[in-house]
C-alpha cells in the first residue's frame, strides 16, 4: 500500500527525484493563442483540452507543473459538497436535482478526460 505523506504527491512520492519531469523556463516572445498561468489540475486540464482541439497554447507555471493544485490526492467527488436538503432548501428541488446531476456529470467527465 501505497505512504501517503502530507504535501507530497502519489505520483511523485516513488519517483526519484532526478527522474521527474522538467519543462524548459520560459524566455523570448513566442506565438500562441492561449496562455495559461498555473500548472495545477485546472491548468493541466485546461492546456491538455486546448491542446488537444488544435489550439497553441502555452503553460506557465512558477514552481514545478503538477505539484500546487495537483498535488492533492486526486479525489473528484461526484456530488458538490452541499447535501442535497440544503440545496433543495435554497433553490427549490428542481434546481437540486440539477445542480446535483451536473456535479456528477462533470466529475465523470473529468476522470474520463483524465
């Protein structure tokens, strides 16, 4: 089984230091159409899907990519984090259950992408 130790990632907590990744630093002008700042979860995701659809993009990251926001232990919960009584309370049942059902839908889509 697997340590887990606050602070440092699954992925990374086997890998040897010296066999992670590295990316170069960024220096010059460079053409893109996207740029984004943070090489967190929501980063990675969001340049991989613009990548993936054809789109220059460009990563910055100030520290290392994966290990800020991505260094959590990857749990995508299927619900969002409210119960659904106090959902239903502030918005009505209708719009629960569709706040509920889209935080199910995007979780999975999020694994699948992953």
């Amino acid at each position: 089984m697997a340590r887990i130790r606050y602070g440092v990632p699954l992925w990374l907590d086997r890998v040897p230091t010296a066999r992670r990744p590295s990316y170069p630093r960024y220096k010059g002008d460079s053409e893109t159409d996207v740029v984004i700042v943070g090489g967190g979860l929501a980063g990675c995701l969001a340049a991989y899907t613009f990548r993936k659809a054809g789109v220059r993009v460009t990563l910055l990251e100030a520290d290392r990519v994966g290990q800020g926001s991505a260094a959590s232990l990857g749990w995508m919960p299927e619900h969002p984090g409210v119960p659904f009584r106090a959902l239903q309370e502030a918005h009505g049942l209708r719009a629960a259950r569709k706040i509920w059902e889209a935080s199910r839908r995007s979780a999975l889509d999020a694994s699948a992408l992953l």
